[in-house]
C-alpha cells in the first residue's frame, strides 16, 4: 500500500515537487479559458500625451468566437468587433461600415493600446498550441511561481515563444513575457487581483507592455465577468454588428 | 607663331586625330557625368523639398526622433498661433502645415462589406488654399490621371496604381481607417474624385492625398499638425539662409524642455541628405581626378609616341638654334590648342547627350518596387550653366600635362649627342 501511494506522489504531477509542463499548462488553461463568458472591461491606455479609458463589453464562445461592443469614450462608442476563428470584422457607427480587419492590420495596435487585434483574438488554450517546460523558479509579490518556457507546436500562433510565472498555488500565470521567433521579447503582461470565480482563479487586472513602444504601458480591467453562459448564436453574426 | 603652329597640327593628322579623340571621349564623359549626377541630385532634392522635408521643418522634438514611425500621437498642438508667428517672424517664406498618415483603405461592396482594401499612406495639405501653392509644388493637378481635383470637404485622391489594385474608379466610395492623435479609432468615409500619379515611387505604391482640414477632422488634430514645411521665396533653397534659421528658431525655444516643443530642420539634416550630397560631390570630385590621371598618362603616352616620331624634327629645331625652352613651350601651346579642340568637341557631344536625357529621362521605376524613399521614378539629367566649361579643366589639364611630361625628354638631349643622331 505504502509503495501505491508512493508512486502516486511520484506520477501524480500535482503531488510532485515540480510539475511538468503540460500538467501546468493545463492548469492554467482550467483556469484562464472557459466555454463561454461575457464580461465588461475598461483598457486604460498610458500614452506619451496622457491616459484615455476604452470601455467595452464582450461575449465570447470558446476560443472561436467572440463579439465587442465599445461603450465608451464617446468617439469609439458603438464600434463593434467579431471575430470568427481566425477572421476579425469591425464595424463603426460614423461609416455605417463593416470592415474585414486581416494581414498586417492585425499586428496594429487597438485603439492606441498596447494590444494588437491579434493580441485581442488570441484566446487560444496554451495546452493545444504549445509544449512547455518548468525552468525555474522566482516569486512575485510573494507569491512562489514556477517559470514555465512556452515553444509553439503549430504555426498560427502570434507568439513563437512565450515564458509564464505560474503562481504555484492557484495555477496562474502572473506574469507572461512574448517573445518573436528571433527571441526578442516584444510583450509583457503583468496579471494581478487575482479572484476566485467558482472553482477558477482570474485576474481582474492585466498591465499589457508592449516593449518596442515608449509609455507606461496599457491596463486592462475587467468589471464583471461571468463564465459558461448562454449566448445566442445570432451575437456572434455579422447582422449583429449593426444592431 | 600660334597660326603656324596650328597649320602644322591641322596638316599633320598624326599629331592631332589620337589626342584630340582621348581628350573628346574623356570630356564628353565630364559633361555627362555631371549633368546626370545634377540633373539626378537636383530630382531628389526638390522631390524630397517638396513632398518631405520642405526648405526647413518644424516638428515636435518627439515626432522628430521617430519621424520615420508617423507618429501623430507626438505631433505638433497650437500651430495656429506658431504659424502666425512664423509669418511675422519670416515674411517672405510659405509656411504651410501637414499631416501624414498610415491606415488602411478599404472599399465597400454593394452590402457595406469589404471588397477590397490596402496599406495607405496618406499626405493632408491644404488643397482648398490658395496661398498656400501646395497644389502647384506638389505638381497635383498636373499629376491627375483619371477624374478631377477635389472641391469641397470628404473628396481625396488616390495613386493610380493603387486604384488600379483596389478596383477603385472616381467617384467610388471608400473608407480611411486609422489612429487619431490620442489613439483612437478613425474610420471615415470619403469619395475618390480622381487618381493620381506623380512619378514618384513611394507616393505612386498607395499614396491618398486628402485635405488638411478633412485629416485634421478624422484624425482628431484639432489645431495640431504632423509638420509645418518651410519653403523659401521662389522655392530656391539657400542652405546658407537655412542654417541660419535653424540656429535661430532652435535658440528660441532652447528653454522649452517639452518633448512636444517645436524643433526646426534644414532640407540637408533630413533623410540623410547631407551625407548623401557630401558622398555624391566627393564621387564627382575622384571621378575627375581619376578620370584627369588617367588621360594624362595616355596623352603622355601618346606625345612620347609622338615625341619618337618628330625625335628629328625636334633634333633639327635645336641644330638650327631654336633653345629648349622655345621647343618646349611650342609643344605646350600645340597641346593647348590640342585640348581646346577636343574640349569643344567632347563638350557638345556631352551636352547633346544630356540635353536627350534631360527630355527622355531614364525610367527606374522597376527596380524601386520596394524603396520607401521620396525617389523620382524617372531620374533625368540637367545641363547646367556649369556644364558649358567644367570639361575644359580636364580636357586641357590632361593634354598639358601629358605633353609636360613628354616634352622633359627635350632638356636631356645635349648638343654633341644631337649632332651624331642629325648624321645618321
């Protein structure tokens, strides 16, 4: 009996003193990804002339669809966003237009942000478009983590490398730095107000840098979210953008 | 004395067909030369004056360090009264304010949906001013290839190649999409009254040229702009004039630590020019006197060949009396009038050539696919007042010197020597 429960501490990662890559990944996407959720968010973007807050709402199903409304500031409001698996349309009130959002538009920032439309679209599980490897360990706000070294195992990913600080007790990433093929590191995020959402830890707050632009940086915050509800499926509809 | 000289030259082809052909070839190729660089060099300053960098340029001292990203974030507020200012403080200069931008244009199918779109690059300048002459320094109405010039607020123009690749046709509906100054989304509707091509690579790939209110509007630039360009009375640049401006603008607003304050820029501190100029006249400068060397050693060559072939003449000058000195400076002037000749000829055989090239040109618009640079797609040469002697300082220093050195042989040949040779 003593040599079973041995070699359940020795196999089962959770029990182990270091877990495996996988294990943590998968963890993390337990945590960070979900079937469906709407939540409303402010993105305080810190620019070289001041601070502006985008306010939006969004729905989202999965990795494959998901649908924004911008609330405010007044200039933005009612500017819609969908994005269907790997295609992103916009729609702005002022044009009464629908526009398809591809190629290198999608590496441009949103609204002046340090997010990228393809930061925006990328809610990718981790487990399924990266291996990954425990490489260390630090803490961060004293909070022990485990660094975990992300390649990626498919081609359509934004990031061809990125490198996790994984809270070692709720499984979170606190901090992510996004690296491009060559190895430079082109993002960092910096996840805080961690809360518990029913068996999920979240970060309420995300501080997004984009480290080949001057400025503080741009702060996202969600409000309010909600996981695994239903969401009609004429939300995620081009028809819908100009409702 | 010279018109016998002359005779003897004329008569004797020997003497005269092989220099006056080096010297031709040699100063033909001058004059070539340098109205190609000039006519070249002259394109690209006044493009680059004209759709970049003005005589001078005020920015934000932030815009300026990242001029090449177009950061309107960083650009310049209150020029209103900035330019004002600058009206009274240089009252024969045009000051006028723009506004550059990058986005994405896209054209709309009968639901509202994209048809087509495409990376643009976009210039405001005041279209519907009149003192500010930006339609006639930019060439635009000139430039027009389909349609017309915009008249009135939400008209723009597009490249003509780029409407070509979007499928767009004047009086088609198509939408800006882009940053305002403080980062916001700009998405505007415009209607595309004609396409333009101005001969200009990096403007002719998916240039849109919209009026400066219009982007001041989309753009969220409400008494602000990208750039004020400087242009001096009769758009003839003084880089003198400029330097001096500079210095004095830039003193002015030493104190100001805002990285929003305005800084100026002379023409030759942007985009290189400076260096460009200075590596261009310093090729200029070797190629001459490569070009100097080299001819003078043929023509050396060419008076020794010379000097064996009239070794008798010269031998009899001296039995007969004539002094060294009197040899030597007769061969000196036959070689001036030799480099006169083959001066004139290679002058006008280099100045018909440039004068074609100054009309044809010579198209490279190929192989600039991919330079971002304010480059003319046709470069052409210009013949310049300069071009009418600049091949005379080679095509007379050459002959003179190679028949300088030819001619030491003359002081070497002593008397009793030269009697024994006249025996035999």
């Amino acid at each position: 009996m003593k040599i079973v429960f041995l070699l359940l501490v020795i196999y089962v990662p959770g029990f182990s003193q270091t877990p495996s890559g996988e294990y943590l990944l998968d963890k993390i996407d337990q945590n960070m990804s979900s079937d469906s959720r709407v939540f409303t968010s402010k993105m305080v973007i810190h620019g070289r002339r001041g601070s502006r807050t985008v306010e939006s709402k969004t729905w989202a199903i999965g990795e494959e669809k998901s649908f924004t409304e911008y609330l405010a500031p007044a200039r933005e409001k009612d500017t819609k966003m969908l994005k269907l698996e790997d295609q992103l349309w916009m729609y702005s009130p002022a044009t009464d237009r629908t526009i398809q959002i591809s190629g290198h538009m999608l590496r441009q920032s949103v609204m002046g942000s340090d997010l990228s439309y393809e930061d925006m679209m990328d809610d990718k599980k981790l487990q399924t478009h990266y291996t990954a490897a425990v490489v260390g360990t630090d803490t961060i706000e004293s909070r022990p983590c485990w660094i975990l070294e992300l390649q990626a195992k498919t081609k359509d990913v934004a990031y061809e490398m990125r490198k996790l600080w994984v809270d070692q007790q709720r499984y979170l990433p606190l901090r992510q730095e996004l690296y491009a093929k060559s190895g430079k590191l082109l993002k960092r995020m910096e996840l805080s107000e961690i809360v518990r959402h029913g068996k999920r830890w979240y970060p309420m707050h995300i501080l997004f840098k984009d480290m080949l632009k001057d400025g503080k940086g741009t702060e996202f915050m969600v409000d309010d979210i909600e996981f695994d509800v239903t969401i009609p499926d004429y939300r995620f509809s081009k028809a819908s953008l100009r409702r | 004395m010279l018109k016998f000289l002359v005779k003897g030259i004329l008569r004797d082809h020997h003497r005269s067909r092989f220099p006056i052909l080096i010297v031709s070839a040699g100063v033909m190729l001058t004059v070539l030369i340098h109205c190609w660089v000039s006519g070249v060099l002259g394109e690209m300053i006044d493009t680059s004056a004209a759709f970049a960098t003005g005589h001078v340029k005020i920015m934000s001292r932030a815009y300026a360090e990242n001029e090449g990203q177009i950061p309107n974030d960083l650009a310049l507020s209150g020029v209103g009264s900035l330019v004002s200012e600058l009206n009274q403080d240089y009252p024969d200069m045009t000051w006028v304010e723009r506004i550059k931008f990058g986005g994405l244009l896209d054209v709309p199918d009968s639901n509202g949906e994209t048809r087509s779109q495409g990376p643009v690059m976009g210039i405001a300048v005041q279209l519907f001013s009149e003192n500010s002459g930006e339609v006639e320094r930019l060439n635009i109405e000139k430039s027009i290839v389909k349609g017309r010039m915009p008249r009135q607020p939400g008209e723009v123009l597009i490249s003509d190649q780029f409407a070509e690749k979007l499928d767009v046709s004047p009086g088609d509906q198509v939408t800006l999409m882009s940053s305002t100054m403080y980062g916001g989304m700009a998405m505007q509707n415009y209607i595309v009254v004609g396409t333009i091509s101005f001969g200009v690579v990096a403007m002719d790939r998916s240039a849109m040229i919209m009026d400066f209110t219009d982007a001041q509007i989309v753009l969220d630039m409400t008494d602000s702009a990208g750039e004020i360009l400087g242009y001096f009375e009769n758009n003839i640049y003084s880089d003198e004039r400029a330097r001096r401006m500079v210095a004095a603008f830039n003193m002015k607003y030493e104190p100001d630590t805002d990285e929003f304050a305005p800084i100026m820029l002379r023409l030759g501190e942007q985009n290189g020019l400076d260096s460009m100029l200075e590596y261009i006249s310093s090729f200029i400068g070797m190629f001459i006197l490569i070009f100097v060397a080299a001819m003078s050693i043929v023509l050396w060559n060419a008076a020794l060949i010379g000097g064996l072939r009239r070794y008798g003449e010269v031998g009899l000058r001296l039995a007969i009396g004539e002094n060294k000195g009197h040899v030597y400076s007769s061969m000196l002037l036959e070689s001036v009038f030799i480099g006169c000749v083959g001066s004139v000829i290679g002058t006008v055989i280099g100045l018909g050539i440039s004068y074609y090239l100054q009309t044809v040109g010579f198209d490279i618009s190929d192989s600039l696919q991919n330079v971002t640079m304010m480059i003319p797609s046709v470069f052409r040469a210009h013949v310049t007042a300069q071009a009418y002697y600049i091949g005379f300082i080679p095509g007379l220093f050459s002959t003179v010197l190679g028949t300088a050195l030819a001619g030491i042989g003359i002081y070497r040949r002593n008397t009793a020597r030269l009697f024994k040779e006249l025996e035999v």
